[in-house]
C-alpha cells in the first residue's frame, strides 16, 4: 500500500499527473455549480416564470378574483385623470373629479343631487379590463427586473402597438416602432400592487398623444371588499 502510494505522489508531481489533477478539479466543480442551479435555485420559481414569460401564473388569481382597491391615473401629455374606488365581482364605487360613480352590470351611473345613469367616464377602460391586461401581459417580452433592498421587485416587459391593437382592439396594423413597456410591481409580500402601461409609442402612433401616454393601476384590499351597496334602490 505504501508502493503504492508512493507511485501516486510521483505521477501527481508529473507534468501529465498535474494537468489530470487541474482538469479534474474543474470537472467536479463545474458538476457542483449544475447541481446547485437545478436543485438550489427552486425557491427563485416566480422569478423564472416571468423571465419565460410565464406572467400569468404570478398575479392572475389575485386580479381575477375581482375583489380589489384601485386607484386608475391616465395621463395623456399634460393632463391626468385619475379614478379611485373598490371592486367587488361586476360591481364598483368610484370617484373621478370629484364625483362618486357606481358601476354594475355594464352600466355607469353618477351622483348629483341623484343617482342618474351615464357614459362610462373612465377613459381607456380597456386597460382597465383584467382580462385584456392578462392577454396583453401574456404576450408581452420579458427585459428586465429590479430588486429593492424592500423586497420590492419590479420586472419590466415589452410590448408592441401591433399586438396592442390586435389584443384590445381587433385591428391588425403593422407598425415599425420602438416597443412599448410595461412595469410590473410587486411588494415586499409577493403581492401585486402595480401595473405601469408606458404606451407613448402606441399613443403617437394612434394620435392618443403627441408625447407622453401612460396608464398606471395601483392594486390593494385583495379579496377584503365586502358587498357593494346598491344606491340606485
């Protein structure tokens, strides 16, 4: 055993027996670090499915359980216009300008000395609507994401005004543009709490804007909104 041993102490310190040793060294190390990503890095799952593209799975049954605070701001150059309220299924409370609005069952109605029924005074509300914002999110790019020493955590998307219009509006166009984007913001729970529509290419392109067209939903009190009072009686 001791020959033995003696003979292996001399092949290591051969130019051959060093080169083996190096190379094996680094084939072990590197059969570590693939062992590591597989099994080490499960708890990173949300993270890879929005880099796949995955988006849905991350937020969806929160938004589709419409049951959620919002506040929805618009803003088209200059000018914003911003509605905060509840939702509860088909049925939402809100205020824009001022003015208390209830909506139920494709319906809208405003309050001033009564209760009367109106036009939908919320501007663009397609992209307001949760099932375009899942299929407009699904067909998006997947770019980048930012960590927030918080826990809050950003993941940024592109998105083109072609698939816009085709998703939302059913128009087939074929713009050459540069992308819009479109920011998901998640808060230090793993909870959704934003979504930022950057759509000044869109805007320009459908004459929406002359520069800056962006859409900003803010999320909270998942599933905590009680029953909707009807005030029309």
């Amino acid at each position: 055993m001791k020959k033995e041993d003696n003979n292996l102490k001399e092949f290591i310190n051969t130019p051959v027996g060093k080169g083996i040793l190096f190379f094996g060294f680094y084939f072990i190390f590197f059969i570590f670090v693939f062992i590591f990503i597989k099994t080490g890095g499960n708890h990173l799952t949300k993270a890879d499915e929005y880099e796949k593209g995955n988006t849905q799975s991350f937020y969806v049954g929160s938004l589709e359980s419409n049951n959620y605070g919002f506040t929805y701001t618009v803003t088209i150059d200059q000018i914003q216009y911003v509605y905060s309220g509840i939702r509860n299924q088909n049925t939402m409370s809100f205020v824009y300008n001022n003015q208390n609005y209830y909506y139920h069952n494709g319906k809208y109605y405003r309050h001033d000395i009564e209760w009367v029924e109106c036009d939908n005074p919320i501007i663009y509300s397609e992209f307001l609507d949760v099932p375009n914002i899942i299929s407009l999110l699904g067909s998006a790019s997947y770019d980048s994401n930012t960590y927030y020493e918080s826990g809050k955590i950003n993941y940024s998307y592109l998105l083109s005004s072609n698939t816009i219009n085709s998703i939302v509006y059913g128009i087939n166009s074929d713009y050459f543009e540069e992308p819009n984007s479109v920011v998901i913001g998640i808060d230090e729970d793993s909870e959704l709490n934003q979504i930022l529509f950057h759509l000044d290419s869109f805007g320009m392109l459908n004459n929406i804007s002359t520069k800056t067209f962006r859409i900003t939903i803010e999320y909270d009190k998942f599933g905590e909104i009680k029953e909707i009072d009807n005030p029309i009686g």
